[in-house]
C-alpha cells in the first residue's frame, strides 16, 4: 500500500466510526433523508476545504477564508439573484484579486497568513457593505440545484463525491495540479526547471478563490439567504479539515480526497455530540477531541510505516 | 571542429563584496567530458548557476543572446545539483512532469513514466527504483540516481549539456562506477558533460579537459592526459598535507555503548575516533541519531550535554538559513553563553571570533547571513558550533559531503587535537581516506555491524572486503 493511500486510512476510518455512531444513535438517521439532513452543511465546507488545500499545497495559509464565503454568500443573495451580469462580475474579480494577492505574497515574500488576515478585514467590510442586515434570498436555480433529489442517493454524498473526484483530477493527476504541490515541496525546483513560480502560486489563488465561491454559492443554496458572518466558521474548519484529511501544513503534501473526507467528518462531529446531548458549551471542546483523537491515530501510523 | 555547445565569454559575478567570477571564459564542445576542480568558493557553483541560466553575470556573455533558464533549458543544458533538488512530496513521475516542461498535456505520466526508467535502466541497470514510488521515500543515493537518470533523459530533443555538479557524493563506489561509465558512453554520443568532483580520481579517469579554478578565476585549463593527481593538487594551490599519523590503542572507559538488533555491539572511549564505514545508507545515519537519542537530553536541555551532532544533510537539518553566521555558530552553546537565561553578547561574540580564527571561516563580518558562505565554509560554521559545546562526544554524519580537500585537512587537525584533549568522535563518512583517520573502525552492511577494525587494521582493501563479504 503506498503512504498515500494509508495517510488515507485514517479519516476514511474516522468517518465511518463516526457515521457507525450515529447511526447507532439515532437509527433513522441512516436513511435517504436523514443523511441528506446530516450532510448537506458538509457540501460548501467541502468545498471550502479544498480551496484551503490549494493554499495549503503551495505552504501559504488563507486566514480569510471565512470571511471570503460569507462575501460570496453576500453577493450571491444580492446581486447574483438581482442581476446576475454584475454578480458574476464581481465574483470573477475576486478571482482575480486572488491571483493577485498570490504575487503579492510571492514577489514582497510576504507571510501569507498576515496578508490574508488583512484580507479577510476587507472582505467582511465589503460583505457588510453589501447585505448590512441578514437577508438577501437564493436565486432559484442554485435553490433548485442544492435541493435537488437524485434517486438512491442524496444529494450531499454525491456532491461530496463530485467535488472530491474533481478536486482529485485537478491536484492530484493534472499539471497544474503537480506544478502547485511541487511548488509547496521544493520551490528552487520548479524555478530551475523554467516554469514560473509567480504564475504558478496565482493560479494555486486563482483555483482556491474559484472552489471558495462554489463554497458561498452552496452554502447560500441550502440557507437561503445570507449574512455577513454567515461563514466565519469556515476558516478555521477548512485548516482542521485539510489537515484531518492526511494534508500537511507545509511541504505540499495534500489530498483531495482526504480533505473531502475531513470536511464531512468535522460536520459529522457536531452531530454526533447533538446526539450523545452533549451541552453545546461542551461541543467545541469536544470537537477538539475529536480531533486530537484522529490526529494522534495518524501519528500512530506514522511510526509503525517507518518501524516497518 | 564543430560548434560549441556553449560558449561564455569573460564573465563576472560579484555578491556584495565576495567576487565569485572574475573574467571566467569557457567553451564546451561536443563529446568532451569538462572536469572542474577547485577549492570551496572557488567559483565552480557560481560557474555552474550561469551556465545553467538561473543567474546572470553582470558582465561577458553567455551563449551569444540573452540567456536564462529557459534558454538554457531550449539549448539541451541539464543540471544535476549538488544539494539533492526534488520535490520530496511527489512521485518520481511527477518529478519528471516537473523537469521536462516540453512532456504533453495529456498522457504524459506514462510517457514521464518511461523515459525516467528507461534512463535509469540505462544508467544504473539493476537500480531496483520504482517510478510511482514517492521521492520522499527513497533514500539519499536512490534520489541522486533519480536526478541523474532525469538530467540524461529526455521527451523530445536529448539533452547536449549535462552539468554534474558532485554527483558522486552520495553514491557508493559501484553506482559511481556506471555513472561513470555511462558519462563516457554520453560523450561518445556527441554529448558534453561538465563533471564537478572533488574526488580527483574521477575527474582523471573521466574527463578529457581539465579545467582548475582558483580565486573565481581559471587557472589551468589542459586535456586530462597531461595532469597527474600530485599536479592537479598543485595546481589548485593546496598542499596535500600528510594526514596526522595513528596513535597507539586507546584504552580509557567506555562512554558511549550501544547494542544493536543484529552484529556486533557498539562501544566509543574516551578521546577515540571512531570511524563507521560501509557503503552509503547501510544503517551507519540510523545509529548515529540513536545514539543522539539515548544521550541527550528529551525535554529539558541539559547544561553539559553529552552528546553533540553534526549533520551532512546542512540544508535538511544543519543551519538556520535565515540567522547570521555568528548566530549559526553559537547556537549550541547558548546554556553557556547566558547568565539568568540572558545571553551575554559579549562572549557570543568572543567565543565566535575565537572559532572563526580557530577553524579559518572566509567572511569578512560573522554578521553575515550564513548563506553568504561557501558549502565549504558553512560546513565548517557546523563544526563550530558542536566543538564549542562542551559535550564530551561529537557524532559526525558524513560531514565532509562536498567539501575540499583544503578545509578538510584544516577540520581533519581540529578533529585530531580535540581528540587528544579528551574527546570522543563518532564519525561516518563515505569516504576511504577519512576512515584512515579513526582509532578504531566499525563496518556496517545491511543495518548491522559486520567488522571491527582497530589501528593497524584499518584500510581501504579492509573496509572493502567487510562491506561486500557474501555479496556477489
């Protein structure tokens, strides 16, 4: 078995203990509904995930995650739904203010996580800007599409599946994809081999801004409506789940598929401890737990790869 | 005679106040074999860094236009660097994606796949290397072969100019031997080959032109026939002193033991060089860090540590890049440098001037980043900084990878006189002459202490015969 997939191991095992949890919880969660129920809010944290990842692979970190999908979210609920020509627009700029900021941090060597700290004051100004009070509605198509019922299996699992697949293609088997993890693991290299490491660490932005707006986009396709801090969360939830998905904080080393798996095993945490009726103060705390439970598992693997 | 693969016309490069090249002119043919020598900060890495494109002289000319990695890259000039320069967290393949920018878009890590093993298979037959296999996985040899096998290879057009900078170094003597041999059989091609070594007998044995720098500049430049290894040395400007004669059998206390799974224990006495020999990546790293684990301390730092390490990976696990030299230099020492947990400047600074004369470090201000170094020099800044600790033992871990023949002999006597004031040394190195140096001599094959050398015993045929006894 390569390292890669036994790095695998380990969330695909925590996923299942948890979904085994809950099930024996609460039997009627495992049926067509309630596992829609359980992991629709899995979808955009998913796919905020991912776009963490790809920060992640080139060695930054994007501390204005959170901030950046509830702008989205913002814009989704007003503009996209009120004049879509200007929505779009707003949202490709952002795009682009990713690429950006990617040859900021690269040609001043900036920090990431000081950048994208400012950035995220900018990006909560704007969203309050834009949707000063809750509200805002979804437009009906992204309503329709995040509802929609597909037989045998809900839509959360095969969206899940969907980004994971995509996500996979695009990191782990395109160009691009190796360019930008080879980026995180040896720059000198890639600048040797002439492939330039500025447009390189853009596109890595580009891509993650491009996955953190399906992120805005889905998560105000379940809500309906949208707030200004609606996904705050999201920051620190896409780090934990990168990382709780076998990705590294540097070196480049990151999976797509783990990150996915992260994702739904964090969602899957808050509920399971709804069921055990764990007091909501006590959730956080136990979600850390969580955590370090599955973290410490992987350390353990660790060690027995390299006593092997 | 055909044109030249490329050609530099006298170029320049100064960082700050170090001039690296100085009025350097070189052309390359094709079919020859270059060999360059030089002492540490002689300019052969800048050399290499300009003809691979990734820094531009400020003044001469290279290759006739404006000329950078890319170009350098379209004219078939390959690098094989002397720090290892993969992406450890990437496939072999995807390495190769990486290396070759000219590989398709689509079904490229099947075509990436092949050329990879076939340049290995042709290099390196019987490398037992897998191309899905992560980089991160292999070891140190596997991952010099693998860049050497990219550099040979190609997708489209075969590389003209392939640049080896060290590639020996962490190989044994039989994987050196088939780079070798396939360097003659690339040549034989119409291929050119600019061969850095500081072992000479490669350079003699392989090369057709010699060419020897010195001070940034070229110094002798002749077909390889007319030097012998006693004028090469010469001309390079250093003196090959004698190495400092054996003393007699130490018999002090043990201060270090240790038993291993399999073969014979471990023991180190007191003001002992111990050699541990073999071929590369045979376990002789391993015990070293568990000797490193059993003696120092786990989680509080110990004001006389018992144990000190100098690493030969110093990029992996040696300095801190982004500190001053002086700052490298001091870190181990620091409990002893401080009064209440403060450190006294004063004597950091003392303690630094003293060792920078001591072991002769080439920099004007120990201010200096430590990358303002030579490889050679920042090896030596390691040094430094473990025989100023006071621990009664110094684990070395291959420290001499790259270095000249000059510092070595300067940190050959250093090692020496430390030894005869009480000093234990722990010292794996891949090199033959070094083991000429030790006490004693331990010989490691296939993670296990296979023989024991003492004194007299210790010679290269010696060291040979116990790391392929039973091999076929």
């Amino acid at each position: 078995m390569t390292p890669d997939r036994l790095r695998l191991l380990v969330p695909v095992m925590a996923l299942a203990a948890l979904l085994a949890g809950v099930f024996y919880m609460q039997p009627r969660a495992a049926s067509y509904n309630g596992l829609n129920l359980l992991l629709n809010l899995a979808v955009p944290i998913a796919l905020a995930t991912i776009a963490q990842m790809l920060i992640m692979a080139v060695n930054d970190l994007d501390l204005s995650m959170g901030a950046f999908v509830s702008f989205v979210a913002c814009v989704t609920a007003t503009y996209l739904k009120d004049a879509p020509a200007l929505g779009l627009l707003i949202l490709a700029a952002s795009v682009v203010i990713y690429a950006g900021l990617g040859v900021i941090i690269h040609l001043r060597n900036l920090p990431a996580i000081v950048v994208t700290l400012g950035m995220s004051f900018v990006w909560t100004g704007l969203a309050v800007l834009i949707l000063p009070a809750p509200g805002g509605s979804s437009p009906d198509w992204l309503r329709g599409l995040m509802t929609v019922k597909p037989p045998l299996v809900p839509m959360a699992i095969v969206a899940s599946v969907l980004i994971a697949l995509v996500a996979h293609l695009l990191v782990m088997r395109s160009t691009l994809g190796v360019r930008i993890r080879a980026l995180g693991g040896n720059a000198r290299t890639v600048a040797r081999s002439g492939t330039s490491v500025i447009a390189t660490r853009a596109a890595a932005y580009a891509l993650a801004a491009v996955f953190a707006i399906l992120a805005g986009m889905a998560l105000v396709g379940l809500t309906t409506s949208a707030d200004a801090n609606i996904a705050l969360r999201y920051t620190l939830l896409s780090i934990a789940g990168v990382i709780l998905g076998g990705g590294e904080f540097i070196g480049g080393r990151v999976s797509p598929i783990g990150a996915v798996i992260g994702a739904l095993t964090l969602t899957l945490a808050g509920s399971f401890l709804s069921f055990l009726r764990i007091s909501p103060d006590w959730q956080i705390g136990a979600q850390g737990a969580i955590l370090i439970l599955v973290l410490a598992l992987r350390l353990l693997f660790n060690r027995l790869e390299a006593r092997r | 005679m055909q044109d030249p693969v490329l050609q530099v016309h006298d170029i320049a490069v100064r960082f700050g106040e170090v001039t690296a090249l100085d009025g350097v002119s070189l052309t390359i043919a094709p079919g020859e074999c270059i060999g360059l020598v030089g002492h540490n900060g002689a300019g052969k890495s800048t050399l290499i860094s300009v003809l691979n494109g990734s820094l531009t002289p400020q003044r001469g000319t290279v290759g006739g236009q404006p000329y950078d990695v890319a170009r350098a890259r379209a004219l078939g000039v390959r690098c094989v660097f002397q720090e290892l320069s993969l992406c450890p967290n990437l496939t072999i393949t995807e390495n190769t994606r990486i290396a070759h920018r000219d590989l398709p878009v689509l079904g490229w890590r099947k075509l990436a796949r092949r050329i990879v093993r076939d340049s290995l298979d042709a290099i390196f037959p019987g490398h037992g290397i897998d191309a899905r296999a992560q980089v991160g996985e292999l070891s140190i040899a596997q991952r010099q072969m693998v860049e050497i096998a990219m550099a040979f290879s190609s997708p489209a057009a075969p590389p003209r100019l392939v640049i080896l900078d060290e590639p020996t170094s962490s190989l044994d003597a039989g994987l050196a031997a088939q780079l070798l041999a396939h360097v003659k059989r690339f040549i034989a091609q119409d291929g050119a080959v600019i061969l850095v070594s500081h072992i000479l007998d490669e350079i003699l044995s392989t090369a057709t032109r010699i060419v020897v720098m010195k001070d940034a500049r070229i110094v002798a430049e002749r077909p390889a026939g007319e030097f012998t290894q006693a004028s090469l040395v010469q001309a390079m400007g250093s003196s090959a002193r004698e190495l400092t004669a054996r003393r007699a059998q130490i018999t002090g206390d043990d201060v270090l033991s240790l038993s291993l799974p399999h073969g014979l224990p471990f023991h180190a006495r007191k003001g002992e060089i111990v050699g541990l020999a073999g071929l590369g990546g045979h376990g002789q790293t391993r015990m070293l860090l568990a000797l490193h684990e059993a003696h120092a301390p786990q989680w509080w730092p110990a004001a006389t540590p018992a144990v000190t390490f100098v690493a030969g990976d110093r990029r992996l696990n040696g300095t801190f890049d982004l500190w001053s030299i002086l700052k490298n230099m001091t870190a181990a020492a620091l409990p002893d440098l401080a009064r209440y947990g403060l450190i006294r400047s004063g004597e950091e600074t003392a303690q630094a001037a003293t060792w920078k004369n001591r072991i002769a470090i080439r920099t004007p201000d120990l201010q200096n980043p430590i990358l303002s170094l030579s490889g050679g020099n920042q090896q030596k800044v390691l040094f430094a900084r473990a025989l100023a600790t006071r621990a009664p033992v110094v684990l070395m871990d291959d420290p001499m990878r790259g270095v000249d023949i000059g510092t070595k002999q300067e940190v050959y006597r250093i090692i020496r006189d430390e030894a005869d004031r009480g000093r234990t040394f722990v010292w794996y190195s891949t090199e033959m002459e070094e083991m000429g140096l030790c006490d004693r001599v331990y010989v490691f094959r296939e993670g296990a202490i296979v023989a024991e050398l003492v004194g007299d015993e210790i010679s290269e045929h010696a060291i040979l015969a116990a790391s392929f006894k039973g091999a076929a």
